[in-house]
C-alpha cells in the first residue's frame, strides 16, 4: 500500500513539475518573451475607428434567427454593408498610411516639429473620415433595420455583461436624507447601547 502511495505522489510531483516548467520559462514574464502584446499593437486601425465600424454581412447572416431579416431587408444590407466595406477598405489605408509615417518620424534623428504635427493632423482627418463614413452607413443601415431588430443587434453587438446588465447607479449615503423615523431610532439605540 505505501508503494502505491509513494508511486502516486512521485507521479503528481513530477507531472506538476513539467506542467510548472512548461508555464514559465525562466523568470520572463509574457511581456518579456513577446507572447503577449497589447491590442492596439494588433489593429490595423484605431480603436475609436473600431467602436464605430458598421457590423459584417456575415454576422448578419449568422445571425439570421435573432434578427429575422427579409428577403428585402437581406438585399438592401447585403449592398450597403458591401458598398460601404470598400470604402471602409480604402479609408483604413489611407489611415494606416498616415499612422505608418507618423512613428518613424517621431523616431528620427532629425526630429522636425512642424512635419509631425502635419502627419498627425493628416492621421487625424484619415481617422474624422473613417468614422464618418460608419456613422454614415449606420444611420443607413437603421433605416432599413426596424427597432425590434436593432436591439437584436445591440443584443448580439454588446452581449450582457454578467447578472444583472444594467447596474443600478450607486448613490452615496451621505446624499440620501434620513428619515425622521431613522433619526429617532437610531438615537434611542444610542441611549440604550449606552446604558
């Protein structure tokens, strides 16, 4: 019986330590070793572009039970998802042009000041660009979505965030008034906590 035990603790140590060995290597954090990168290192566009861009046909489609689109309904966001995807297309190069000049200039040995500040001004427009042309095809795609499928798409977009969705606001006490039946119990509970 105890070499049984000792045969299964000998198993767990060396499985934990491969298992541990395999986890770290060395001191080096995720960061270090280059395995973890930030996400905006990962986009091809900005982020603020990201949180305006207009949902894909795929989804859509994907998602046909939820939303319950018309054959007509299919059609028109099938054509203005497919329009608005190439100039999306267009607009993202034209951004991630104007954001790719913008880093070595910053890093150059001859930092000029009046050069970034045209090369960020031209990145700003790309991106002021970009995210009216997704507003623009939003409002589009609005009026052809009627209100019970745009919140299937908010729904399927913005996914609840754990129990509860909406929290309720947090109000600080010291902002609600006592009542005046808590005044007068919670001095009475003074006195006699006092006693």
């Amino acid at each position: 019986m105890k070499k049984i035990w000792v045969l299964l603790i000998t198993v767990l140590l060396v499985q934990s330590a491969v298992v541990f060995a395999q986890n770290t290597s060395g001191s080096q954090t995720q960061v270090q070793r280059g395995l973890f990168q930030p996400p905006a290192l990962k986009l091809s566009s900005p982020s603020l572009s990201l949180l305006v861009a207009p949902p894909n046909i795929q989804l859509l489609l994907n998602n046909q039970d939820k939303l319950q689109l018309s054959d007509d309904q299919k059609g028109k966001v099938t054509e203005l998802l497919t329009a608005a995807g190439k100039t999306r297309r267009t607009l993202v190069e034209k951004l991630s042009k104007a954001a790719n000049e913008l880093k070595p200039a910053l890093l150059d040995d001859k930092f000029d000041l009046n050069r970034m500040l045209e090369l960020a001004e031209t990145a700003r427009k790309a991106e002021a660009e970009l995210m009216s042309a997704d507003i623009e095809t939003w409002s589009k795609l609005r009026e052809i979505l009627t209100a019970d499928q745009i919140k299937q798409l908010r729904d399927i977009l913005m996914p609840p965030q754990g129990v509860g969705a909406k929290p309720r606001p947090i109000i600080p006490r010291a902002v609600i008034p006592p009542k005046a039946e808590d005044s007068s119990s919670s001095s009475a509970s003074d006195s006699t906590g006092a006693k």
